[in-house]
C-alpha cells in the first residue's frame, strides 16, 4: 500500500537520536538529557530516536526521568520514535543465548508497552522494527503493527535495515503505510544510492532516516583524502567538516533526515546550523563522492 504522505508522518529536517546517552558524563543524568532535548526542541527538532535495546532500555529509562525537567510545552511537543526486534545475550536481556531478531505479535506489543512505560509518554509517534527477521510470518507482524496503531500506542509504523524486499512484503501485507525506512547512509557508507532503496522509498513516500549520519564519529578518526576536500568546503562555506558531510546528506533527493548522534550541546548547533545553511552544488557533491569512494563516477 501506498503511503499517504511522509510529511504527515515525520515533517523535520533531523532528529536526534539517544543510542549514546549513557557514554557521556553530562547527558547521563537526567538534567543533562533533559539539556539536550530542550536543545534539540530549541533548534526545531522535535523528534527524538530511540530503541527499547539502547543499554537494555536505560536510554528510554533516562528519558522518561528527564521529562520531569521539561514544561509542558516542550514535553507536549516532543515526537518519539523507538524500535524493536534485535535480541542478544545481556545481563539486561536473561534467556537470550545467541542474538537473534523477533517479530511476533506477542513481543511486539510487550516491548511497545515496555517502551511507553520506560518513556513516560502515552504513544509512540514512529515504531521500527529494528532489523528484519528472517523469520517473520508478515501477516502476523503485520497484524500486530497495526493493532498498535489502533489501539493508540503507536502513530506510525516504519522499519530499519530492511531490504527493498523486506520492505515491500511487509508494505504489501500492511494495511498502514511504511512511513519510514532507517538505513545507515552517509559520506562513508553511501551503498544506498545505488540499492534501489531511497527510490523505493520515495516511491512509498517513505522518510528515509540515515543513522550515523556521520559514520558513529568515524569520518573524524582517520585521515583520508575525503577529509582534506571536506575540510577545504568547510573552510570556503565558514563552517566545519560535519556540517558539509550533512549538507551532502541533504542534497540526496527525499529527503534523507539525518539522526544526529552527538551528545554536545556545542556539536549539535553546529550540525543543525551548517546543514541547513551549506548548500552544496551538484559539483561539490559528487567531488565528494569520489574523494568518498576514492574512485572517479564512470
Ligand atoms: N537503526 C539502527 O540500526 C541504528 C544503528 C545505529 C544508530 N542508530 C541511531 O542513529 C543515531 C545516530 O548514530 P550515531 O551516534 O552513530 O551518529 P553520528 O552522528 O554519525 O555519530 C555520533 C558520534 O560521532 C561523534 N562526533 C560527532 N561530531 C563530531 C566531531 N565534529 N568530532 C568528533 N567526533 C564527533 C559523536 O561524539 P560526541 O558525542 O562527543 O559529539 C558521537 O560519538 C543513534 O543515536 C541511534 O539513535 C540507529
């Protein structure tokens, strides 16, 4: 089935994702995460990235006991998408003893209703399922995704990792649009522009959602030739290496929604501000690609 339109789902040019909450001294405690949601809705990012697995469920844990810093306005405005289906052996995780993936209806619903619990919110804008499971019987999944939406705790059903296959047996089978595909994309991992997966989901008006948009920190650990053209658009535009990888991002057609992974208050003004000021000309973008691949386009 045919989306009825992404900007119904997700109307925002990012949104901050949670995963690395806990591994930061200031946003581990709950006036500092609240800091970085307030921060987040202060620059017009009203969505905020979850998943009932970051650190066994303390990252949502977290947020629910950050709301409490929030008025009511910032609260009200916030948009939370979170996801399920990824298994492994954790101390947080007892009986898993080989990782694995699950989307049966029965644990669909629990871990929805763990999420809502842990969030201290009463719906869930977007719910992925994080990876797909070879196992699925898509019906079922399906009709479990569904009933979260009509029993009000989900607003929207999307997916992450999935194959163009995967994504459109699960689309064929569900009554609801798959209003969101996250895929990692970006400068170093940019596979998806030849899959066929952002045309599908244009085709689905699907959100695109690129996780480590900025290679989880990768793209400033190494040295490459990418970097010194990257630093050389950054110098010419006044504004820094991760703001030109995201204004890259943006180009794509869509759109891709960047997750922004960063836990400083500093790095994601930054992010936010030179990625909606940089524009990148169709020259700069693919001078990009190919310091990317380290290969000229054919
Ligand atoms: N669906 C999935 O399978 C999946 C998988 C992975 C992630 N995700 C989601 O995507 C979100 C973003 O992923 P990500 O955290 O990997 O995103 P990212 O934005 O690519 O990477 C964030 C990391 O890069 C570092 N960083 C950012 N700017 C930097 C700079 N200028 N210099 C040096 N280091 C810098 C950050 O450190 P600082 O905090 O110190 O700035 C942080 O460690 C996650 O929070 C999660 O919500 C989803």
């Amino acid at each position: 089935m045919l989306s009825g339109g992404m900007t119904e789902c997700i109307a925002t040019d990012a949104v901050w994702g949670a995963w690395r909450a806990l591994h930061n001294q200031e946003s581990r405690t709950p006036q500092g995460f609240a800091a970085r949601l307030a921060a987040s809705l202060d620059l017009g990012i009203d969505w905020i990235d979850h998943a009932d697995i970051y650190d066994n469920g303390a990252v949502e844990t977290l947020h629910g006991e950050a709301l409490a810093q929030l008025n009511g306005q910032q609260r009200q405005r916030l948009r939370i998408i979170s996801k399920c289906g990824v298994r492994f052996e954790s101390p947080g995780q007892p009986g898993v003893r080989v990782a694995h993936y699950r989307s049966d209806a029965g644990f669909i619903r629990a871990q929805a209703e763990a999420s809502l619990k842990r969030l201290g919110h009463e719906h869930i804008d977007l719910y992925l399922l994080h990876r797909p499971d070879y196992l699925m019987q898509v019906e079922e999944t399906a009709r479990a995704l569904e009933t979260l939406v009509s029993d009000g705790l989900i607003g929207s059903i999307g997916v992450s990792n999935f194959s163009i296959h995967q994504f459109d047996e699960l689309a064929r089978a569900c009554r609801h649009p798959i209003a969101a595909q996250q895929i990692e994309i970006s400068v170093l991992a940019n596979q998806a522009l030849d899959s066929g997966m952002l045309e599908q989901a244009r085709r689905h008006r699907a959100a695109i959602l690129a996780w480590s948009p900025l290679g989880g920190g990768a793209l400033f650990r190494e040295d490459r030739p990418l970097n010194a053209l990257l630093a050389r658009i950054a110098e010419r535009e006044q504004s820094d290496m991760a703001s030109i990888a995201l204004a890259w991002l943006k180009r794509i057609p869509g759109p891709v929604i960047p997750v922004l992974g960063t836990m400083s208050l500093t790095r994601l003004q930054q992010q936010i501000e030179g990625m909606r000021r940089v524009q990148l000309d169709a020259q700069d973008w693919y001078e990009i690609l190919e310091a990317a691949r380290g290969a000229r386009v054919p």
